[in-house]
C-alpha cells in the first residue's frame, strides 16, 4: 500500500513540476458553465460573485499546501465559469416572441444569406406592429422564397409571421431557443408577401454600418465563386473562403457528412492557422530581403505582430462565426507566444485561449464545435509533446550509441533514424489523424449519433485540399478580385474540391461508411469528456491510466442510453411512434424535417427525415397511427375532431386543449406540453414512462415558466379526466361543449406558439 501511494506522489509531483495542474482550471470554468446551463433556475449573481472571490481568497491563504491550492483554485474556477455564463445571459437580455405574431416588421437587414432558392435574413428591429418597444426582440431571423433584390445594410419594412425560437424536440436534444438567446434573436418566421425598402429613423452606428458591409462584400465574393465553379463544387468554395454556406444541396452535406469531412466548409482553426502562417512567412520573408532590417532588428516579432492583424481581419472577413472565434483565440496566443520569445505550440496556450472563450461566449461550451474544435486541438498538442519529449530521448541515446561506436548499435541508430522519418511523414500524419478522431469521437457520436469510420482517409485528403487548394486560392482570389483577375484561381481552387468530392462519394459507398448511434445516457457525455482530458492533459502514465475506467463507465453509460416508444413535438403539432415494422414513423400537421431528424438520428435510424412522414395518415383535422402494440395514436389540431377521437383512440397529441371529458386512456394536451416540453414514452408491462424536456419547476430566460391559472401544475388538470372505463359512450355535443368550456376555464394570453425549424 506504502509502495501504491509512493507512485502516486511521485506522479503528482510530476505533474507539479511539469506545471500541468493549470491546464485543469479551463475544465474547472467549463463544469461551472455546464452547471449554469443544467440549472432550473437562473442562479443569484449576488451569491456567484463573493463565493467566487472567497474561494479565492482562500487560493491565495492556502498557497503554501499545495494540494489545498489546487482544489480552492478549482473551486474558484467553477464559480467563476458559472458566474461568466449568469454575466452573460444577463448582458444579451432582451425580449422573446410569446406566441404567433403577424404584423408589421421594420429594421435592418444584418445578414443575408442566399439559397438556391430564396434566402435567409436577420434583421435587427427598430418597430413590430402591436408590440410594445419593452416587448420588441433585439433580433429576428427570417426566411423568404424568393431571393430579395437588396443585401444587409437595407431599412426594410414587411409583414411577417413570426413564431417563439424552437425549443428542443427531443429531451436532452438541441435547443435552438437556447443558442437564439444569447445571439439576441426573439422571433423565427417567414416573410408574407412585398418587402419594401425605406428611410431609416436613424443611421445606423459605424460597427453596424462596417457589419453590413462584410456581408455584402462576403456575399458578392460567395456569388461570384459560385458562378465560376458552379454546382456544389462552387458552393463549397464559397463556403471555404467566405464562410456562406447556405448554398450547398442537402445531397452534397450527406456525402461530405458520410465521409466524415463535414468540417470542409467550416472555416476552423486549420484554415486559420494557415492563413496566420502564410502572412507570418510571407512578411518574414519580405522583411528579410533587407539585410540592415534583418541583422539589426526582430523582424520575426515584427512578422509575427503583423500575422496577427491579418489573421484578425481574416476572422472579421469571414463573418465572425463562434468556431472561427476560438481558432483566432488561439492563433493570436500562439503568435503572442512568439512576441515574448515563448514556445508558441503548447497545451498551456490552448488553455487560455479556452478561458478566453469562458470568458466571453461561455454559452459555446454546451456545442459540439466548441468541443469537436478544442478537443481535436489537445489531442494533437498531445502528440506534438510527446513526440518532442520523445526526439529529446532519442538526441540523449544516440548520443551514447555515436560515442561507443558498435557495429550492431549503428544498425540501431539507422534503425531509429527510419522510424523518425515515418513518423514525420505520412505515418505520423495518419497517427496525429487518429489520434484527434479518437478525442472527438465521444463528442460526434454524443451530439450527431452517428460515426464515420473512414475517416483517417478523408480527414488527410480535407487537410490536403485545404492546404494546397482553399487557403492559398482564398488569399490570392481575394486579392485578384478587385482587379477582376480572378477567376483562374477558383476554377483552381474548384479542381481540388472536385477531387475531394469524387473521393467522398466513393467512401461514402463502403460498408458500414456511417455507423448510426443510439441517444446516450445524459451523464455519460461527462465520463467521456474527463477520460479525453485525462489522456490528454497528463503527462504521467499512472494518471493517464485514469482515462481508461472513466472511459469504460461512459461507454457503459452510451450502451444504457434512453430509448422511447413514442415522441411529441414540444407544441403538440407532431408526433413520432413505433410501428409494427419496429421503425419509427412521423405524423404532423406540418411536417417538421428538423424534428424528424431529430428523433430517427435518436433512435440510431438512418433514413431520411421524409421516409419516415406518413402524410397519407393525415387529413384536414387531424392523424391517425398505430403503434407496435397494436394501440391507436391520434394527432387532433382541428376541435371538432375531439368529439370522435376522444372515444375512439387510445392516445390523444393536440397543440390545442383537450376537453375535460376526453376519455381517451392518455392525453397530451397543450396544456401539459407548456409544462413539459417535448415528450419521449416508453411502453413496458410496468407501465408508461415518460421522459420530458423540461423539469416542472424550469424558468430560464430562454425558457420561461408558463403562466399557470389553473393551479401549480397542468399535469393534475389532465389527471383529472375520466377514462374510457368511466365513460365509454360519449355524445358528440357535450364533448364539443366540453372542449369550448376548458378552452375558455385554462386559455391563457398566448397564441399558438408552434416553432419554426
């Protein structure tokens, strides 16, 4: 036990000496993030901020025990992760769309993004016919199916039909009304009939006015790509170099997504770093063609600053997005590293470009980018480490080798010098490769249920394409395009996409190309994430072997995972169920193909959201399915189905109220789905469980409480009705009479507030 506990503080003190216990601070602010955003209730900033200060008060007295420093600072910096995420939701505060609201809509156009056929715009609202300017969004994003003959920067005014931001489809599923509000956008909806443009009550501000003037020129360059090239090839050129990517097809994501290389027309922090280094080299190289600057001055700290400004306005240039905001963070420490003559390449500065981003969009950490992103970042930096701490070794060994001079040892050191090439090259390419799939593969399979197998194949032909291909065309098509010099090199840039896209179709074509996933465990994406940070962060072998255990009881928890019979949309407008074939099929009044995804991806289903819609099951009022079970399922949104649906059918979904006297042995009402969200059952001889997105007691800004005027909770208003047993024989007119009676006892002030995907 003596000997156990020796290796332990040998270890420890290992760590200590290498400084990695730092590196453990962003996971710390990380957990602090996660737990703000699993909260039912938005947390006291008048408590946050003095435990936050107190735990480090404590930090600082502590100093000199180490182990108690560490664990105050951790606890530090769990608080103040959780107090950055309070500070921030506070910051993007602003109003939400309650119900379905038609009228009138004015204000700038910040983005547009074109389609093949129509586009999407968000617009930042001066005025919204019959709201008040306290209840008027920041934000809304709207759609229209006609591309609009002006850009961002024109004062529109048009009517449009504008929905509450989606809340999630699925429990544990993504949320997009979270994401809405903290990017400020109160309202989705589409436009209805003419835009008009009009005179501004106001001009807008020079950051706003310098905004609209990026989309417009991302645009214009994104068009013109896209003419050159053409067809899908120029829209992932287009997506590659500006960032738009609303022009590539449904068939192409499928393919790129089946090869694993969904990340091609994602500007990340690959592209990001090449840009920074090819400004870095180029000025470098510049400013060395002077022999007085480069003897006599630091023209690679010079190089360096001017990268970062570069890499700055490539950033600005692309629109800014979250992901491309992490890369530059961390190129700009890593240049900054080259300013204080520090090594540039380590997992200290991945560290503080991941407390930056705590700091700044804490609300990121929850996405898959954010963890896709940092987590492939680490597993490389990892590997960068351990191949230099290796090469130190192996400069030490050859050393004594040369010095004793052996026949056989010179076989040993030609032995070695081989394996370094290999190493260096194609092989360590591929071994840097899986290495970065293994740390994402936990947060892919978590977040998309499904994993590509081949993608040590198509994650160096992306990396190819991207290198010799996209970043250097984007900088000289760039450059050439005032000129109207360009267009040879997109139709260069086109012929390595055309090749990727050629190999992505045929891997796409193996067996077992996409493995799809079940929904985990909720708690077993975190034994995952700790196993990856234990892999990567450590430096010793005996804390390393900790990732092995957290990562068997994830796996463990992935295999338990939820599984549900039957779903409902959060409005009550769809619903999914298990058939007798043991698939899942769709009902709805209006076909959600976001939601439908939502839940086959769940359900480790692979076929497309519109196989599974059964529109011939649907008419003018409502659905009908039948489950495995033989049990009949239907979907009401018509009241004047009610009065034969509530006698016929087992299972009552409504976006409407259903009346008191359903006798139906299960109903999900309107008034249940504002408690709960969206709904998952599960039918098993016990009986019914039931899994639901929200918590009884949730009130969140992006999700807020409902107003309640029947009492706490609606689930004992829908307790309350009768069963079949109990009243088998209903007569049509009383159920009508009933249905308009709950109407009028529970209607609140709220509107149909069905999402728009």
């Amino acid at each position: 036990m003596s000997q156990l506990r020796r290796i332990f503080v040998d270890a420890f003190e290992t760590e200590v000496a290498l400084r990695r216990m730092f590196l453990w601070l962003p996971a710390a602010a990380g957990a602090g993030v996660v737990s703000y955003m699993a909260a039912d209730r938005e947390p006291s900033l008048w408590l946050l901020v003095p435990l936050t200060a107190a735990f480090a008060g404590l930090a600082f007295l502590a100093r000199g025990r180490r182990l108690a420093f560490f664990l105050l600072c951790g606890l530090c910096a769990f608080f103040a992760g959780d107090l950055s995420a309070a500070w921030r939701s506070a910051r993007v505060a602003a109003p939400i769309i309650d119900r379905t609201t038609i009228g009138v809509v004015e204000g700038f156009i910040e983005q547009m993004d074109f389609r093949r056929a129509g586009a999407r715009f968000v617009l930042r609202v001066y005025a919204i016919e019959g709201l008040a300017a306290a209840a008027t969004p920041y934000r809304v994003r709207l759609s229209i199916r006609r591309a609009p003959p002006f850009e961002a920067g024109a004062y529109v005014r048009l009517k449009a039909r504008l929905l509450p931001p989606a809340h999630a489809s699925l429990p544990g599923g993504y949320d997009f009304a979270k994401d809405a509000w903290f990017a400020g956008i109160g309202g989705v909806g589409n436009a209805l009939g003419r835009i008009e443009t009009a005179a501004p009550p106001a001009p807008p501000g020079l950051a706003l006015r310098t905004m609209m003037a990026l989309d417009r020129g991302r645009n214009a360059l994104a068009r013109r790509i896209d003419q050159i090239v053409g067809g899908d090839a120029g829209a992932i050129a287009a997506a590659m170099v500006t960032g738009k990517r609303d022009l590539l097809s449904d068939a192409a994501k499928d393919v790129i997504r089946e090869a694993g290389i969904f990340h091609i027309i994602t500007i990340s922090g690959v592209q990001m770093t090449l840009v920074a280094a090819i400004f870095f080299v180029g000025f470098r190289r510049l400013l060395a063609l002077s022999p007085t600057l480069a003897l006599r001055y630091p023209i690679k700290k010079w190089s360096a600053a001017l990268a970062m400004a570069g890499a700055v306005f490539y950033d600005v240039a692309t629109g800014s997005r979250v992901g491309t905001e992490r890369a530059l963070f961390m190129t700009l420490i890593m240049l900054g590293a080259v300013l204080l003559d520090r090594q540039a390449l380590t997992m200290r500065n991945l560290a503080f470009a991941a407390l930056i981003v705590i700091l700044t969009e804490p609300e990121s950490i929850m996405g898959a980018s954010f963890q896709l992103s940092f987590a492939a970042v680490a597993a490389l930096v990892a590997v960068y480490e351990a191949r230099m701490a290796a090469a130190a070794a192996d400069r030490e060994d050859g050393l004594i080798l040369r010095a004793r001079a052996v026949e056989g040892e010179r076989l040993r050191l030609f032995w070695r010098a081989c394996k370094n090439l290999l190493a260096r090259g194609p092989g360590g390419l591929l071994f840097a490769t899986f290495c970065a799939t293994a740390a994402t593969a936990s947060f892919m399979a978590y977040n998309f249920h499904e994993l590509s197998p081949y993608v040590l194949i198509g994650n160096p032909l992306t990396l190819t394409v991207i290198e010799v291909f996209a970043v250097p065309g984007a900088l000289i098509g760039t450059l050439l395009y005032p000129l109207g010099l360009d267009a040879w090199v997109w139709r260069y840039v086109g012929l390595g996409i055309d090749g990727i896209m050629w190999a992505a179709a045929e891997i796409g074509r193996l067996p077992g190309a996409t493995l799809h996933l079940p929904a985990f465990a909720p708690w077993s994406i975190i034994f995952l994430t700790l196993a990856m940070l234990c892999s990567v962060l450590w430096r010793t072998a005996v804390f390393r072997a900790m990732a092995l255990p957290l990562a068997v009881i994830g796996v463990w928890g992935a295999l338990c995972g939820p599984s549900f019979d039957m779903a409902v949309a959060p409005n009550g407008e769809a619903a999914a169920f298990r058939g007798r074939d043991g698939r899942l099929a769709v009902i709805a009044s209006r076909p959600s193909l976001f939601a439908s995804e939502q839940w086959l991806r769940a359900d480790a289903d692979g076929r497309p959201a519109r196989e599974a819609v059964k529109k011939a099951a649907c008419d003018k009022v409502g659905c009908v399915g039948y489950l495995a079970d033989g049990r009949s399922l239907s979907l009401v949104f018509d009241k004047a189905a009610f009065a034969e649906d509530c006698g016929r059918a087992d299972i009552i979904v409504t976006p409407l109220f259903a009346p008191a006297g359903c006798a139906a042995g299960l109903v999900i009402d309107r008034g249940e789905l504002k408690e709960t969200g969206a709904i998952t059952l599960s039918f098993t001889a016990s009986g019914v469980a039931r899994r639901a997105a929200r918590t009884p007691d949730e009130d969140r800004p992006w999700s807020p409480a409902p107003r309640r005027k029947w009492g706490p909770s609606s689930r004992s208003f829908a307790a309350s009705r009768p069963t079949r047993a109990a009243s088998s024989d209903l007569d049509p007119s009383s159920v009508a009479r009933d249905a308009g009676e709950a109407r009028g006892a529970v209607e609140d002030e709220d509107g149909d507030a069905s999402p728009l995907e």
